[in-house]
C-alpha cells in the first residue's frame, strides 16, 4: 500500500513538473524569446515518453529554431516530429514551408501530398502549395487552394488575404485594395492593415501605407512582417537608417535575417 501511495505521488509530481515546464516554454514563445522557447522544448521532448506529445515537442522546437534563423538545427527538430509522429500534419506543414522557403519547392509539395494525405482539412498546407504555384505562374491553381480552405474554414483570415494578394501580385492593385477594405470593415486585425498598407505601397501611396503599417503595429507589436513592411516604406522614401532600425525589430520577433539580406544592403546602420 505504501509503494503504491509512493508511486501515485511521484507519478503526480512528475506531471507537475512536465506541466509546469510546458507553460514555461508556452509562455517564452508568447513572448518572442525564441532562445528560452528553444531550451524549453528541447528539454520537454527528451523527456516526454507519449510519442504524440513528444512530437509537438521536437515540432515547436522546430519552429524555435527557425525563429532564431537555426535552419539545420529546425530541419532536424521536424524529421524527429515527423519520426515520433508520421500522422502529425501540422509537422508535414512546417518541412514544407521551410523547404520552399529555402527553395526547393519539389521537395515543398512531396510533403505536401503526404501531409494532405493524413489531414486534407489542413489550411496550412493549402496556403504553403498556394503560394509555391503563385510563385511558378500557376495563378488558377494557387486560387483554387484558397478557394478550398474556404469550403471548410469560411473565416480563414489567410486565405481571404492570400486571394486579396493574388489579386496585388497580378498587377490588380484597386482589386487588392477593394478586398482589403472590406476585410477591414469586418475585422481590423494588423495582418490586414500590413497587407494594405503593401497595397498603398505598391501604388506608391507612402501616406497611407506609412498609416497602415503603423496601425498594425499598434495593434500587435510582435507581429515582425509590420516591420519589415514598414522598411520597405522607408527604404522607399529614403530613410534608411530609420529602415534598418526596422529591420532589426523583425528580426528580434524571429523573423530570418538570411531573407532580409538583400533589404539590409540598402540600408544604412550606425
């Protein structure tokens, strides 16, 4: 009976430290300290016994990692995610969109097929293929991905902007600009004032964009594509070190520097 009582305690107190470390490293993420995040995760998936768990663990590693602009280190994280857990989807998401970001965009949609394979409801999937085939000319194609998620996340927020930015990126700039008012009007969030604020940039309208860009910054200051937006802007109306200051903040949120760098060049720093 005392062994018994022994081993329930243990057992209880060992669930309240697993606890405790998971909200600790919850808690790091929420506010972009990807280092403390990284240590966290890293010491929960070496403990943790229940694969499933275990693979959330190394997958937010992953992504950690990828903050920090540690790619190999999140590649690796992500293949022991998808090792401990082949039916994770949201892990298949993640390689994809981090192959296609470093490129290898044959690679990107080999982890796509496979991740729709186990979950064809995940909209990650769809934007990441969406955005592969916009980037390859194959403009019906990236829609008809947006248009899915549609059928079964009406009030996707992504895929709403995404068809918006297809519209921007095909040169329909008042398109654009229509789609994102009335996403506005419905949900002023900082991800829609940062797309139109690249609108209004795109039309040369600094005003504005200047504006926008500002409103969703103050609307979620961790948000680091407003800054980079904001960049653009300045680099644009020839602030550069102001640009770069900008930079640096998205950055620090756990934007990669290695995609910033051709912005960097243009801007100055002392």
């Amino acid at each position: 009976m005392r062994k018994l009582l022994l081993l329930v305690v243990s057992i209880s107190f060992t669930s309240g430290l697993y606890a405790q470390d998971k909200k600790q490293a919850e808690e790091c993420f929420k506010k972009a300290d990807y280092k403390c995040a990284e240590e966290q995760y890293s010491k929960l998936a070496e403990k943790e016994q229940i694969q499933k768990f275990q693979s959330e663990y190394y997958n937010n590693l992953g992504t950690a990692q990828r903050r920090l602009g540690k790619t190999t280190q999140a590649f690796k994280s992500y293949e022991s995610a998808l090792k401990t857990n082949p039916m994770s989807a949201p892990v298949y998401a993640n390689l994809a969109s981090l192959h296609s970001q470093k490129g290898n965009k044959v690679k990107a949609l080999e982890y796509i097929e496979k991740g729709l394979q186990v979950d064809d409801k995940n909209p990650d999937l769809y934007l990441t293929r969406s955005k592969i085939y916009d980037s390859q000319g194959k403009k019906e194609q990236a829609m008809q991905d947006l248009n899915q998620i549609l059928t079964f996340a009406p009030d996707n927020i992504f895929a709403k902007t995404g068809l918006a930015n297809l519209k921007k990126n095909n040169g329909d700039l008042n398109g654009a600009l229509k789609d994102y008012n009335t996403l506005i009007a419905e949900k002023p969030e900082s991800l829609l004032y940062n797309g139109r604020a690249d609108v209004y940039f795109k039309m040369k309208k600094y005003k504005e964009a200047l504006s926008d860009v500002n409103k969703a910054v103050s609307i979620d200051p961790k948000f680091a594509q407003s800054y980079v937006t904001k960049a653009l802007i300045l680099l644009d109306t020839a602030k550069p070190k102001e640009a770069c200051e900008n930079l640096d903040k998205a950055v620090n949120l756990g934007y990669e520097k290695a995609i910033l760098a051709e912005y960097y060049t243009k801007c100055t720093k002392k």
